[in-house]
C-alpha cells in the first residue's frame, strides 16, 4: 500500500543528499515534496499540512552533528511525526467483562465478517474461548459465511437464522457464552451506510444494551479518505474505541492509515491483509513509520517468526545442520512454514533497506510454487540423499513437477551451495540459518 509513498518521500529526501547543513531553504524545499507526497497518498490536506510545517519547525531547531547528515535528521524528524501522527503507540483492546463482547461495526464491504473471523482466530491463539455470534441479519449468506469461517477456525458460531431483531439475537448470544464458559463473544453485525438513520439507530441500539467490552470501527483501507470522512460520522453516533484497516494489501495510496487517527481521535488497534484468517496484526504506529520510510520493521518480522516457527522442530534442524545432514525435507518443511508467515513481498519490506529493492519486483505467495513440484516429484529416497539424482531421475522430476531439467539442475545446484554456507553458520539457530538460506531462491 506505502510503496508510491516511500518512493516520493524517499525522493523528497534527496534532495539534502550532499547538503553540509539545514538552511531555510533546502528545509522549506523537503518540506514541500514531504507535503505533496502525503497529499498524493490522499492523506488530509489540513493534516499534511500541520505535519510538514511540524517538521520544517523542528529541523530548523536542530544542530546537525558531524555524524548526522541533514537528510537522516530529517529523515528521523519525519519518522517521529509520522509515528504521533498514527497515534504514537499501540493500543491493546479492551477485554474486560465475563464475557469481554466486542462490537464490530463498519460500512458495508469492509470486511467487517472476515475480520470477525481473523479476531476469533487471533483471540483463540491466547488462550480465550471464543463465540462468534452473527447479526447481519440483512445480508444474503452473511450467517453462512461466518459459519463457514468459524469452521476454519475451529470456533463456534451462534445464529438465530428466523430471528430478524439484532438487539435480541446479540443478548440471547451473551446468555448461551455465559452458560456454556466462553469467555470472548465477538458479535459481527450488518454493515450500514451513515446515511441510513434506520441502520444507524440499530447498531447504537445494540451497542446500549450490550455494553459492550470494546467497539471497533472497520475501515477499507481501498476507499481512501473516504473512509476517514465516515469513521468520523460512526464515531459521533456510536463513540467506539478503536479502528481497524483492512485490505492493506490492496493496490492504493493509504492515506487513511495516516489520517484516520487525527481526524476521529481513536486508535488504530487492528490491521488486516488478505483472506487468509491468520492476516492480522495489532498496529504499531512507530513500526508503520519505519517501514513507510523504508527503515523496515525487524521486530515485527522476528515476532512473526517467533508464532510461525516450531522450537521443537527448530531443535531437530539445528541438530541434522550440525551433523551436515539437512536435506529437501527439511527444507520444504522450512520452506511451508516460512509461507505461513504472511506475503513475501510484505516480509521482505520488513528487513531494512530492502524497500526500495523490490519495488519493482513481481513477488507473491506462488514464488515458491516451482521448487515445491521439484521437491514434491522426488522419490523419499531422493530427497533424504540428493546425490543419487543422476540424469535419468532429473528428467523424472522435471517431468513430474511441470518444469525443465535446467530449472532442476538449478535447484540441486543452490541446494548445495546451501549446505556447504550452513557449514559455516553452525553458531546460529536453526531456524535462522533456512531464513538466510531461503534468500539464495529469490535471486
């Protein structure tokens, strides 16, 4: 979503490149590219302008140390502004309550139902039990679909398909958490348009007589400062304690991210990409700022690496590199787990400087599709000893795997060469070493 962002502020900073000290001049000329550039992500044009002129106001007062160029000082100036800007630090949802219910609002097409399914999920890794109780009760299939997330999930979902009164549906659901030792209720509703004084008095009247724990605004991030507009308008009706911005994988120019928290003067709490019911992160502004900048985010990469990774299986590797003996089991097990970590091109984002890098670069999550037809064409016997594949066997595999012989013997090649670096690397975890390996397969 940041990319076209980055790209103009990195941009904006070259323009110190090479400057000896901050003058008026090459401020106020940063200055205005950092203002275009965030007008350009549709960030609010008042709230763009108060951040740059913060900015301009602060390197001005800044003394710039031998070690310091102009451009890191505005660079690091810029990363703060943006930081407070987007709330200044993560705010955790409130799960108080026996039940905790948390309310999730938002305009229709939001997303509203698949992050009630992500939430239940991420709620049910810590240990809670959840309920997911559906009350879009205008939406064709809208109960089906939560039902069919909750199966993924392995959570349970209460439903009242012949009951058309929310209120009543949401309070029956709160008695059955209660008799049954749930201790989360997450309650998905219709989505509504703010211009619709019926809907509007629903989910004002649902939120009154559930009380609940938490309120969450969910906002597609796709629809710009759009949303920002309408956040505003739900927060004068309903007051809710949060925000969430989903589909942050889509292809636009962010900016409600970075006004959303100025204008209606709640946190962000809840970021979401994708479909998949594990793409979800709390929101830390300070992160978000660093990756914008293309500073990257190391903590948020080894965080998800860290609920990704097995420390059982991390163990059994380090012992089989130790003794020289990974080998294409290993390494597709690596290999999957790494997918489950999230998008690649997101992940790469995260280390810093690779920003820029792979702008252009056409990364998804079938990057890694080719090596796994390879690994998965080759016999038991193949894959725990490489060096029986002779010439005849790689015309198998490739065969097999819907690829060429040469992208065969590639694969073999960099395997080794994988091996013999993992010779070297023996003082680092498993786990860190098929990390580092794994980049040798983006080249």
């Amino acid at each position: 979503m940041f990319e076209n962002l980055s790209y103009k502020l990195d941009k904006a900073f070259q323009t110190l490149k090479g400057k000896g000290q901050i003058t008026e001049i090459n401020v106020a000329t940063t200055a205005k590219e950092i203002r275009r550039a965030l007008i350009d992500a549709d960030v609010n044009y008042k709230v763009a302008k108060e951040v740059t002129d913060t900015i301009k106001e602060e390197a001005l007062g800044k003394d710039v140390l031998t070690t310091v160029s102009p451009g890191q000082l505005l660079i690091k100036i810029t990363n703060d502004e943006l930081t407070k800007l987007m709330g200044g630090k993560q705010e955790d949802i409130s799960l108080e309550g026996s039940p905790a219910t948390i309310l999730i609002s938002g305009l229709q097409g939001s997303g509203k139902t698949t992050f009630s399914g992500k939430l239940a999920n991420y709620l049910k890794k810590q240990g809670r039990t959840v309920l997911l109780v559906a009350c879009d009760i205008y939406r064709p299939a809208a109960i089906d679909q939560l039902k069919v997330l909750g199966e993924q999930i392995g959570v349970e979902v209460y439903s009242e398909p012949e009951n058309k009164n929310a209120e009543q549906i949401a309070e029956n659901a709160i008695k059955y958490a209660k008799d049954n030792g749930k201790s989360t209720v997450i309650v998905d509703t219709a989505g509504r348009l703010a211009v619709d004084e019926q809907m509007m008095n629903e989910i004002e009247g649902l939120k009154k007589s559930l009380d609940p724990s938490e309120t969450l605004f969910v906002v597609d991030s796709m629809t710009g400062q759009d949303a920002v507009n309408t956040a505003k308008v739900f927060n004068e009706r309903l007051d809710f304690d949060g925000v969430v911005l989903t589909k942050l994988d889509g292809d636009t120019r962010g900016g409600a991210a970075l006004s959303i928290r100025t204008v209606v003067d709640k946190p962000i709490k809840f970021i979401s990409t994708g479909e998949k019911m594990d793409a979800i992160d709390k929101f830390f502004p300070e992160r978000m700022a660093g990756r914008i900048l293309g500073m990257g985010d190391v903590v948020s990469l080894v965080e998800k690496a860290q609920q990704t990774f097995d420390q059982d299986e991390a163990q059994r590797l380090n012992k089989k590199i130790r003794k020289n003996q990974f080998d294409f089991e290993d390494f597709l097990s690596q290999l999957q787990q790494i997918k489950k970590m999230g998008n690649l091109k997101d992940l790469m984002a995260m280390i810093p400087g690779m920003g820029k890098a792979i702008k252009n670069l056409d990364i998804d999550d079938d990057s890694f599709k080719p090596i796994e037809a390879i690994i998965f064409s080759m016999t038991p016997e193949e894959r725990s000893n490489p060096d029986v594949i002779n010439g005849s066997r790689r015309q198998r595999i490739a065969t097999g795997s819907g690829t060429t012989v040469q992208e065969v013997n590639k694969l073999l090649k960099q395997f080794n060469e994988m091996k013999k670096m993992m010779k070297t690397m023996n003082k680092m975890s498993g786990n860190k070493r098929a990390m580092s390996a794994m980049n040798m397969f983006k080249r």
